[in-house]
C-alpha cells in the first residue's frame, strides 16, 4: 500500500506524551475530554451529556444508554475530578452522597455504573474501598456527618430514617474507577484528538482511481450535470447523458479528470472527517471558494472557460493554515470546485 508524502512525517523535538498533558488541564477541559471520549462509544451509548458546574447533583458527565426521556433510563456517570495527586476516600465521600441522596429523592434514577476518573487515578485506600462493596458502604456512612450531612444539598441531609434504609439497601457495586491510559486509547478515535494533544495526522492512502464506478453515482448528478452543460455552451449542442460524451475527445478527456479530481475532494473529506474536527474541511472548502468566486461571478464567453479557469486558479492556491495542507495535493483543490457545485455553492451555469 502507498501514500502520499507529507510534511508531518519528520517530527522535531520531543513531544510532551499526552498522559503528562492531560495532567495540565483544566477541569472543564477535563470533563469536555471525557465527554468527548463517550460520544466515540457509540456502541455503548446513545447520548454523552456534561452537566458539570453547580446543581449537578454528582453528574459530571452522563452516557444515557437507554433514551432520557422515558422513566427509568439506563445511565452511566463518569464523576470527573482533576487533582495533582490520587484520589483519596475524603475528596470524594461527599460525591457518593450526592448520588445516595438524589436517587433516594428520585431526582434520577439509580445509575447503573458511576466511574471515578482522574488524571491521577485512585489512590490505594479509595482504591480498596472500591473493590469491597460493604467496606465502602460502611465508611460511607461513619464519614457522613462530616463529609456530607452539610455538604450535598442546601439543607441539612441526617442520615436516618427512610435515607438510611436506602443506603443500607443500596449496591455499592455500581462504584468503580477508570485509568486514564484506557481512556486515550479509545479517545485517538476522536476527531479533536489530535487538536488536544498533537502528534501530527495519520497517512492518507493514495486514492485507487480504478476504484472509482463507472457509473455516475446518485450523489455525483449536480456537478455532471453542469459540467454537461458547460461543455453545451461551448458546443452549441445538448449533452443529456455522459455516454454522448464519447466523440467529443476533449470534453471527455475533461470530464474524466474533473471525474478524478471530484473523487479526490471526496476521500479527503472523509480523511478529515475521520482525523479531525467536523468543521476542518469545511474551512478547506471555504479557502478554495474564496480563491475562485471572482471568476466564478465573472462573464465568460461560455461556461466551458469558465470551470477551466477556476479549476486553474484553485490548483495555484496555497493553503496556508488548516490541517489539511500537509496530506492535500493538487487533485483535491480542482476537486473541491466540483464538490462546491455538487453542494449547491456555486454553478457553473
């Protein structure tokens, strides 16, 4: 298998890894990454929500794996916290009350996992409590008056009653924690991966022309279609299909390399989509529109001119910041004018 050579595949200096960039975050960073991490588990979940910040009630982060909406959703919470050390029993006996006390209130239901996840992991005492159920439950409550009588809600939370029974009858199975190493080898598979931590973008494979189909595809008429009209105003004659294209030597040779080129966009369209923020490729678009809608606008004496002299001018435009400079070449940008008129952004008639 081949590739396209790139800028990026000489690295100098050494890169700072991201488990050590990670532990320079700040906290909403933090909790947008793992958010980000949970949309990626589309196997798992339908929806990542953040809630986050005051009135959260213990809910950093959320994967709904059952829809929201309906009584009785299946969820997970991901409980984020970013400290310069290992989590301890007494930073975080107040988040297990929060969720003792708003499940017993019925703010939301029971989650069915809640996960501690911290740059810095578990420290070895909370670390223990979490793999011994009825150990966790019992300092829970022994911490409770300190830790979370006065500290989960407005008011005063006694741990007595109707709430203790729940708490005695509560699975402390749920509470679990996540290592951070395990979260950035799924998060790679996000597109702002590399826009948090770097590392330069994958090989684009060379795109295979002969895999192209023969057959114009569904998703290809606008822009054929007005390149056949193109070719009409130069010709003074009517082409409806482009098989009538085949004794017209030039506009056919133009076609299959327009053809060529439109394929090209397309493939880098879903490298970017793959490797980067969703809007990355439509900023690489933009630039190409910018570089040729003068001539695009101006009058021509046929259309044919035109879509030659915007494919020319997109050709020479240097693409001097998005990402996408170090994996595009030349075939890309006139594809992209094809792909502007496919997406109704421009005509050529």
């Amino acid at each position: 298998m081949t590739y396209y050579k790139t800028s990026h595949q000489v690295n100098y200096g050494k890169r700072i890894i991201p488990l050590k960039m990670i532990e320079h975050m700040s906290f909403d960073d933090w909790e947008e990454f793992i958010e980000e991490w949970i949309e990626i588990k589309k196997d798992e979940y339908l929806e990542a929500e953040r809630f986050g910040g005051a009135g959260d009630k213990g809910r950093d982060v959320v994967g709904y794996i059952s829809d929201k909406h309906k009584a009785n959703y299946i969820w997970d919470c991901y409980q984020c916290k970013h400290y310069d050390s290992a989590l301890t029993p007494t930073q975080v006996y107040k988040e297990f009350g929060k969720i003792l006390y708003h499940t017993f209130q019925k703010e939301y239901p029971k989650p069915r996992k809640f996960y501690f996840v911290s740059p810095k992991g578990c420290g070895t005492s909370l670390s223990k409590l979490l793999q011994n159920p009825s150990e966790l439950k019992e300092a829970i409550k022994k911490n409770w008056v300190r830790y979370c009588e006065n500290d989960i809600s407005s008011e005063q939370i006694i741990l007595e009653g109707e709430l203790l029974k729940w708490v005695n009858n509560f699975d402390f199975s749920i509470f679990e924690k996540i290592h951070t190493k395990n979260i950035l080898k799924e998060h790679i598979n996000h597109p702002n991966h590399l826009i948090r931590f770097g590392g330069g973008l994958p090989e684009r494979e060379k795109l295979d022309t002969s895999s192209i189909p023969s057959s114009i595809q569904n998703s290809e008429t606008t822009y054929v279609n007005q390149l056949l009209s193109a070719y009409a105003s130069e010709s003074n004659e009517v082409y409806k299909k482009v098989e009538e294209l085949d004794s017209k030597e030039h506009y056919k040779n133009h076609f299959n390399r327009a053809r060529i080129s439109f394929h090209h966009a397309e493939q880098l369209r879903n490298f970017s989509r793959d490797s980067l923020p969703v809007d990355t490729f439509v900023d690489f678009q933009n630039e190409i529109l910018v570089g040729i809608i003068d001539i695009v606008e101006d009058e021509h004496s046929n259309s044919f001119i035109k879509v030659k002299e915007a494919e020319k001018e997109a050709r020479k435009i240097v693409i001097s910041s998005n990402p996408l400079k170090d994996v595009s070449i030349i075939n890309d940008r006139s594809g992209v004018c094809h792909q502007l008129v496919n997406d109704k952004k421009i005509k050529w008639i």
